[in-house]
C-alpha cells in the first residue's frame, strides 16, 4: 500500500524473466572502443545469445559489423560484404531481441536529421533506449567502413581521415541502429547509431546520411540495459576509459 501525499504514483514494471527480449545487451563500451581499444573481446557468434537485431565492428576495427534477422555481415573497408566466421571476434557490439511497439512512414526525400525528429517526436520518454529498424527503398546513402588496424592502436578519432566512404544511390536495404540517451555517453553513443545493409548482400556500413524513397520505421522501446565488461583482458584492463 502507498502512503504518500502524492495524488499518483507511477511504479515501473521491472522487466523479469517472463520478458526478456525488450533488453539492449553490449560487450564493452563505446568510450572503450574510440580509445583504441580494438582487440576482439568475445565471438561474434555471441551476439545471437543476446539479440538478432544488432550492430558493432570486428576485431582490430576491421570493417562494420550488421546483425540483421539473426545474420550478422560485415561490410569491410573496400566495401564488400562478408559472412564471418563464428570464430571471428568483436570488441563492441549492440543487439537486442527485435519486439517493436510502433512504427511509422516518414515522407519519401527524408533525411537522416529529419528521420531522427520524426523518431524523437514519437518516443515516449528521451531517457530510454531505443532499438530502430528502417526497411525500404532508398534514395541515397553515405556510409563509411574502417580499415582493420595493427598495434599500437590510435585512439578513433585520428582514424577517420582513412576511412572509405561510399555513395550508393537508388537501393533497397535495412538500416539497423539504436538511440541511447545523453547520459549514457560513457558506454554507448549518445543519439542515433545507424548501420546499412542492401537486400543484395553487397553493399552497406556505417551511416553517415541517407535520404529515404519509400521505407517503414520500427520502433522497440528498450529499458533494461546489459553491458558485458571483459575480464582477464590487459588492455582493456589497464586502460583508462573515458567518462
Ligand atoms: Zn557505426
């Protein structure tokens, strides 16, 4: 019983057992990855333990990695698209049982910075974490993809010079990414983090602008949040994470 001056109170539904798809679940953390963190942590084939709707990057930065519908690909630096091993490794990724709560058709010629005040006028809180999922035509996309790197690591940000970026117009694909909130700045990237893949299987990386054609939005309101930490790892053990 509740015994408080306040005329309503609103409890949260913790989330147990009976529930546990709507879960975002990473291994490290994004402030791990842009110091230079790049060694692969776990295998990819973790992910599938943990989500079917995801996106992340592979051991030693070597491209960028899309979990769609369970696969996982990964777009390498010279654009071309790959299977990987279940043995390959990760140092970072973001997945999630894909249960989505809303969706919605933004106009055709909507732009990445449009998209997301499409997104963030519909969601219900921005303290939440949200998975996205955007199926459909597209008019253009700018995506990059990293090149894999070699010890001693740079921490990202000098990296982005090298990056390839590639311009793909008139396709039809999936853009998989996640919204996390400003105060998770310390683990995860706060905003939106999209990653592309076209239906052919031969195109696709990290998102930097795209302008749809003709797409449906989906929406998965996420509030329990798992982070994965290594152990035993040196590096990531001795580093000095950003916060
Ligand atoms: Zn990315």
């Amino acid at each position: 019983m509740v015994i408080l001056g306040l005329t309503e109170i609103s409890f949260c539904s913790l989330q147990g057992a009976a529930s546990p798809q709507r879960k975002l679940t990473q291994i490290s953390t994004i402030g791990a990855l842009y110091s230079g963190l790049y060694d692969g942590l776990a295998p990819v084939s973790d992910m599938a333990r943990f989500g079917d709707l995801g996106i992340g990057t592979f051991d030693r930065l070597d491209g960028e990695l899309i979990q769609v519908d369970g696969q996982v690909y990964q777009v390498s630096f010279d654009g071309k698209v790959h299977r990987p091993s279940a043995t390959m490794a990760t140092p970072f990724f973001v997945t999630t049982f894909f249960t989505p709560d809303d969706s919605f058709t933004p106009p055709s010629g909507t732009d990445l910075k449009e998209l997301e005040t499409l997104i963030d006028a519909r969601i219900p809180s921005q303290n939440l974490f949200y998975a996205v999922r955007i199926d459909g035509q597209f008019q253009h996309l700018k995506t990059r993809s990293m090149p894999r790197q070699s010890k001693p690591y740079r921490p990202f940000a000098e990296l982005e010079a090298g990056q390839a970026v590639f311009e793909l117009a008139d396709l039809q694909g999936v853009a998989v990414g996640f919204r996390c909130p400003d105060y998770s700045a310390a683990f995860n990237a706060p905003g939106y983090h999209f990653h592309f893949l076209n239906d052919e299987k031969t195109a696709g990386g990290h998102v930097l602008a795209l302008v749809t054609r003709k797409v449906t939005v989906r929406l998965e309101t996420i509030p329990v949040i798992e982070v994965h930490l290594p152990q035993g790892n040196s590096d990531w053990s001795s580093a000095v994470l950003p916060h």
